[in-house]
C-alpha cells in the first residue's frame, strides 16, 4: 500500500464498530481505487462536505492520497469500510466523477480502477482468466488488468480497470472485491495456522497482501545489514563446486538466528536458476543473508533436467523468508504468467515412524491436511528409509498452501517424537524402580 502524507482523511469514529473498530480493521481488505486528478476536487467538495457525507453515509473511513505521486495523473483514494460501506462509497464517488466528466467534457469515459497487490491477483484472475471471464459475462463489462512488468520495488500494486456504465462497474466491483476479500482471508488464515510467526515482519517480504512494503528493514534479521536503496528483496547465492550457494556458516550464522534447523527441498524450472543466483551469485547471497538460511542449488542430473533443487536449510522463519521471495522471484521473473499461480513442489524429511501418522488411517490425515491447506500432499508408501531412518513427504501449492502443509506436518511429526519419547520413559521406570 502507498504510504506517506496524506492530505484528506475522513471517517466516522467507530465506523467499523464502536471502539474496537481500529483492531478489527488491521485484517480487512479496503477498497483502494484510482481517481483522476481532475476530480479530487469534486469528490471532497467545497469544505470537504461532499467525501464528508459520503463517509456518513457509508458509515466508512476514506483516505484521499492527494500529496504522493505530485505531479501524477491520477491520486489514490483508500476506502475501509464494511464490504456495503466499501461498495456504497465507491458508487457516490463514481457517480460524482461522470457528472463532472459529463460537465466538463474533459473525458469521455471514467473507469474504475481498483488498486490490488500483486499476490492476490492471481487469484482473482483464475485458471486460464476463468474467473475474470465470468466476472465480465456477469456484470456486462470489460476488464484490464496492468501488466506485471510495472511493477517496482516501491509498488507491489497492480491497476485492475473496470470499463461500462456506473451500474455495471459497481457490479463489478462487488465480485472482484469478493475474490480478493477471499484472497486476502485466506492468506492471512495461512499466516496465523503456521504458528511460527514471532518477530516475523511481514512487510519486509514484500509478496504478501497483509505486507505492502517490499523493502526489508534496514536492521536485517539480527545485527546490522546495510540496504542500497536499488536493492530489489525478491532476489536470490554463488558457485562452490557442484552446488550454488551460501554456506550455513556465511552472511548471517543460524545459530544466531535461533530455532530448530529445518531442511526444505524446492523445485524450480531449470530456467529460474540463473535469475536466482543472479549476476555473481549476488541475488542469492543478498537471499541468504536477509532470510539467514542457507540456500544451495544442486548440480542437475542430466543435462536436460526440467527443474533444480533448492535446498534450504534453516530454522521457520528463514524457510519462511527464503521460500517466499523465491516464489516472488520467479513470479516477477515471469517464469509463470499473469494467469498462473506460482505452485512449487517442496519435499521434507520425516521420520519413517511419522509417516503412517501423517497418512492417518485410511488416508484421513493427509486428506484433511490438504483439505485444511489446499496444498497437495503426497507421503509415497514405498520408500526405502535412508540411513536416518527418514522419508519424504511431497507438497505441493502456492507458497501459503505450502507453507501451512510444511508447518502442519512438522507438528504431526513432534507429537510422535514426544510420545516415542514418553513411551520409553515409561519402559525405563519399572526397570529403575526393580532396582
């Protein structure tokens, strides 16, 4: 979300329902939309009391952005309300915007653009733009939505214009809301059921809607890390021998970065892995040190290898921060389209003792697991246990899917280590007590 000085803003105390109202709001979507210059003036109105009854009657709180982007065509205007009250609110404004575009005669059209990050657009687009088709087949209008290629460090936001009357926008706009609300809530429920959160800034990872800045902060994760202001975070590490990558002991150490360590196998196109790296491994470097994971690359099998594996290793929350800006790599990379949603395969280790447990009874498990996480999961019964004793588990999603699968099964995982663990507690008492 753009942030700075905002010269108007207007809302009702309470709007969002009396004095809890502010708490409420931090997990709601607003409604961001793109006005023209020209018409900020007729939307506040002489001495604001035209935005002021339009926030009365939406029971709302309207942000007018007019003092960032000076010079720009075009000024955002941020609206938290309820779902009704964002709709509402975006009808009177529409409305005030084609009288004065029918006044003035100084356009023809107005269209409605809304403003949405990135990593809900996907989403609302739908496989093969089934759910932007079905949008425009409802509601009578046609749909554009910016191109990935404008995006920048400084703006995760990409501009989805709405083009037909009044009416037929305001229809519009109900339903792509409803596909980014529902974008929205689920990422946020994935962020809460991972359960490894603690000191997370979300805002520095910068591919989350509930994260709007991209920039990490200046600190890094522990200790001082100096950010260039051209630093772009969705970056990737350097050549050592058969392996691309940073060495555990490198850039930041993991002990430092406390928690368990954790290994993750990430699959990605074998035409990624040059943009990981970066021009002397300097984007995966900068990846390693933000996230204070060690990240590798594995030599191919065979020339013609269709995707290469990522090895992570490190504790949650550095998984957490270098799976994510990996999957943001490759989406500002365009190595999936703007229709796509970025899937990845990831396989974990878990003991070959867990695994049954993981697959529960009949499959119920891992069926509610990938009920729960939209992730799929797949546990292969006919592994051979390494020399650990541990097999892998398959997961494959988008990055939250994957993330909450990930999380889940790692949990699974310590219970049956704690009761392995009673179990044999309960077996030495006796023999403790007969002597």
């Amino acid at each position: 979300m753009v942030t700075g000085s905002r010269e108007q803003e207007f809302g009702q105390p309470g709007a969002m329902g009396g004095p809890q109202g502010p708490r409420q709001r931090q997990q709601e979507l607003p409604l961001r939309i793109l006005v023209p210059t020209q018409f900020v003036g007729a939307i506040i109105g002489k001495e604001g009391l035209t935005i002021k009854n339009i926030t009365k009657q939406t029971q709302s709180k309207i942000d007018i952005h007019r003092k960032e982007n000076a010079g720009a065509t075009e000024k955002a205007i941020t609206i938290h309300s309820s779902k009704e009250g964002c709709s509402q609110a975006c009808r009177m404004i529409l409305e005030i915007m084609e009288k004065e575009a029918n006044d003035t005669k100084i356009v023809e059209e107005v269209p409605l653009k809304i403003l949405a990050h990135n990593s809900l657009v996907g989403r609302l687009i739908g496989k093969e733009g089934r759910n932007l088709k079905k949008i425009e087949q409802d509601t009578g209008t046609k749909i554009t939505i910016s191109a990935l290629q404008d995006l920048t460090v400084y703006n995760q936001e990409r501009t989805i214009s709405v083009r037909g009357g009044v009416e037929e926008c305001c229809k519009a706009e109900g339903e792509i809301m409803k596909k980014l609300r529902e974008a929205h809530e689920n990422d946020v429920a994935s962020v809460n059921q991972t359960n490894m959160m603690a000191g997370l800034n979300l805002s520095a990872l910068g591919i989350f809607s509930s994260g709007m800045s991209v920039l990490p902060p200046a600190s890094g994760l522990r200790g001082s890390l100096s950010t260039p202001a051209n630093y772009s975070p969705l970056l990737g590490p350097s050549i050592m021998g058969g392996l691309y990558g940073v060495p555990s002991s490198g850039a930041l150490s993991l002990q430092q970065a406390g928690g368990e360590q954790e290994v993750v196998y990430l699959f990605i196109p074998t035409p990624a892995v040059g943009a990981l790296i970066g021009k002397k491994g300097q984007h995966i470097k900068e990846l390693a040190h933000f996230a204070g994971a060690s990240i590798k690359i594995a030599a191919p099998e065979s020339p013609d290898e269709p995707e290469r594996m990522v090895i992570i290793t490190g504790p949650p929350e550095a998984q957490f921060k270098a799976q994510g800006r990996i999957y943001g790599k490759l989406k500002e990379e365009n190595f999936f389209t703007a229709k796509e949603e970025v899937k990845l395969e990831a396989h974990i280790k878990v003991p070959s003792t867990a695994a049954g447990r993981v697959i529960g009874k009949g499959g119920k498990t891992v069926n509610e697991l990938q009920n729960l996480t939209s992730a799929e999961v797949i546990v292969p019964r006919d592994q051979t246990p390494d020399e650990n004793d541990d097999v892998f588990v398959k997961i494959i999603g988008h990055f939250f899917a994957s993330q909450t699968a990930q999380r889940k099964i790692r949990e699974i995982v310590q219970q049956v280590k704690q009761q392995e663990r009673k179990h044999q507690q309960m077996q030495q008492t006796p023999s403790e007590q007969s002597n």
